[in-house]
C-alpha cells in the first residue's frame, strides 16, 4: 500500500515537471507579442466579418526612421493603432484617438514620425515590460498619459495656441505664478539660484540625482514629481557639514499641479535639438512672437516686471512674503516687500536689485540659507527698474 502511494506521487510530480517544461518552452517560442497579434486578428475578423483575417502569420512589425535614428516596433502589438474599424476595441487593440482635433491623425502619420517621439518608451523592445519601462539603463520610459503632452515641444515651437496642447498653457500660468523664473534659469533667462530647466530631463539619472530619499520607482520623471511636492523630502541635505537642504520652496502643490509642472519641464528639455533623436526641419513648426504688452502706468508696468522676473518666487504674492529661508536671520523667511518705502530709498531700492544681496545667517555655525536676492542689473533695463520700484513703492498698505 504504502508503495503504491509513493508511486502515484512520483508519476504526479513527474506530469508537473513535464508540464513545467512544456509552460517554459511555450514562453520561449511563442512571444507575447504572437499572443496578441492572434487576439488582434481574431478581433479584425469579428469586426469586419472576414473569418479569413483571423489566419494571418504574425510577424514582427516597425517603423524604421533612420532621420530620427528611431525604430519603433510599437506596432507589432498595437496593429490597429491606424484601423478606424477597431477604434471601440480595448488597447492594445484600439485605434489610435483624434484627441478631438480635426486632422490629428492625417498631420501626424505613424509611418513617418512613429510612436515614441510622442511617447517615448524603448521603441526597439518586443515585449510589454521592456517596451514600456521602467527598464535599467533606458531613460526614455513611456510617457503617461497626463505627461504625453509635453512631447508636442518637440516639434511646435510654440504650444499656446496649439490644439491639444492646452496643459502646457495651463502649466506655463502656474509656473508664471509660482515665480519659478526668480530662481531658475531658461534658455537664458531667469537666474542661476537653481539649476538650468532645460536640462532637467537631459541629466543621467544614475549619476546625477540622488535617490536616497525617493520612496517611489528611481526614475527621473517619479524623482521631478516628489520634489515638487516635497522639495525638502527628497534633498534634506547634510547640516552637518554645511550643505544646505533644497532651496526650492514647498509651494503645496497639489497632485495636478505636480504632474502640470512635470509636464511642462519636461516639454523644455524636448524644445531643444537631440543629437540622439533629431527632427527633421520638414517637421518643426516655427513659433510667433509674442506681441509686447503696452501699460497704462509705470505701477501696472512694475508689476509685470515683478511677475516676469519671478520675484513672487521668494517674496510671495503681491510681495507679502512668508517663504521660508532656512537658517536666515530674519526670521527664517524671505521678507515682504510691503514695508520697503518706509525703510528705504528709490535709490537704495535700486542698488539693492542690482547688485543682489546675500542674507545673514540665524546661526553663524549653520549652513547658509539656500535662497538669495541675485543681481539683476543684467537682466533689467533702467526704465524696467524704474518701474519695478514705482511697483514696490505702491505695496504699501
């Protein structure tokens, strides 16, 4: 009896290291991507009512683009990405949408431009995994859906007015009200206080960013969005021996406002020429000025100029202040500007915009506080500052 038993057990274990065998050797020779394109075709043929299209060979489909030195083999899983038929099919079925505007699909043909110029992800992979990332080593994840918009900077060169675009509009107001130009600098405008926005996305995320204190997936895009949302989070920096924590201020940016700004630093790294994936010029659409604004007053023109150079950044809203400054004497918070006309001169107003200002430190031991007034007197004409003070002057309560 007890033989018998052992018997059974060993011819159980060897079907299942038999069928053990058979599951692995099925996955080897018979790719997901076979998988889907039977479904697809399986589909086609329900929706057309040609039984004949369900028995297609499958084979590996891509657009070669030696221009944009691109392969993009998306659509051997997305086959009915340009199929009107399967545009009610689930993904990776469904035709590719119109995003609502007349002639999206006929201005960006996918033999032509491909799929990962606008949503990035490893265009040579064959499998979901890889295709769409996080993969080592690839910094070019697929896009999410919210952030996909960033990718039309890549040819319009100019997004505020464009059909589809409207987030980037949305982004660049909040970035305008926020002050983010005040610290930054933008293909050379802004300042120096932070680092360069336009090379964000173009920095090695394995060699320069710090990951130590990220809780989500380490890649660039996951590490851009906790730092919106807590910049002192994930750059506490080392008191210890003097490096200060992340100028940048926590704004309480909530999580669309996160995923705005993403988008939109994103967009200025894509506005510049890649040497890894050009544009051709057929394909760049140039931009329009923007017209110059005309004021009625040197106060109304102050006030631009305070929203131009993003002073708001540091000084708050209508330079009522409360952004705090780590380690400064006064307070630990950049000062309102409400007050200025009682404390000082249009002349000494001026100097100090010019020339820029460093604060004093709380604790003379102590790192110095990461935010500064920098100098503006290259970025300002006289007529500007004069007006800017005129502005500053009209705080007061």
């Amino acid at each position: 009896m007890r033989r018998s038993v052992w018997n059974w057990l060993f011819l159980l274990s060897s079907f299942g290291l038999i069928l053990m065998f058979l599951v692995t050797v099925t996955q080897d020779t018979l790719p997901e991507w076979i998988r889907y394109q039977a479904e697809y075709h399986r589909r086609l043929a329900q929706v057309t009512g040609d039984r004949s299209k369900a028995f297609t060979l499958p084979k590996v489909r891509q657009i070669y683009l030696p221009e944009m030195k691109r392969v993009d083999r998306c659509i051997t899983c997305h086959m009915g990405v340009d199929n009107p038929k399967m545009a009610d099919q689930p993904q990776p079925y469904r035709t590719h949408p119109d995003l609502g505007i007349p002639g999206f699909l006929v201005k960006h043909p996918f033999n032509e431009i491909g799929c990962t110029v606008c949503h990035h992800g490893q265009g040579p992979a064959t499998t979901v995994e890889h295709a769409h990332g996080p993969v080592h080593h690839w910094e070019e994840p697929l896009l999410r859906k919210g952030l996909t918009v960033a990718a039309c900077a890549t040819c319009h060169q100019n997004t505020r007015e464009l059909k589809g675009a409207e987030r980037l509009v949305q982004a660049r107001a909040l970035f305008v009200e926020k002050g983010c130009i005040g610290c930054h600098n933008l293909h050379g405008k802004g300042m120096l206080v932070g680092p360069e926005l336009a090379e964000t996305f173009g920095k090695s995320v394995g060699d320069q960013f710090d990951f130590k204190y990220v809780k989500g997936p380490h890649t660039l895009i996951n590490w851009v969005e906790e730092h919106f949302k807590d910049p002192q989070a994930v750059v506490p920096g080392y008191p210890k021996i003097g490096v200060p924590e992340s100028a940048m201020p926590n704004y309480g940016l909530d999580d669309e406002e996160v995923e705005l700004l993403t988008a939109l630093t994103l967009s200025f790294y894509l506005e510049e020429e890649s040497e890894h994936h050009p544009i051709p010029a057929r394909y760049r659409v140039p931009g329009t000025p923007e017209p110059e604004p005309t004021y009625t007053s040197p106060v109304e023109r102050g006030a631009a100029v305070f929203t131009k150079l993003g002073c708001v950044g540091c000084h708050g809203p209508q330079g009522r202040g409360g952004i705090r400054n780590m380690n400064m004497d006064l307070g630990e918070e950049v000062p309102a500007l409400t007050y200025v006309s009682d404390g000082y001169s249009k002349e000494e107003l001026k100097a100090i915009i010019r020339d820029g200002r460093y604060p004093a430190r709380a604790d003379r031991h102590g790192p110095s506080p990461p935010l500064w007034m920098p100098s503006w007197k290259e970025k300002l004409t006289e007529e500007e500052l004069d007006a800017l003070v005129e502005y500053l002057y009209s705080l007061h309560p």
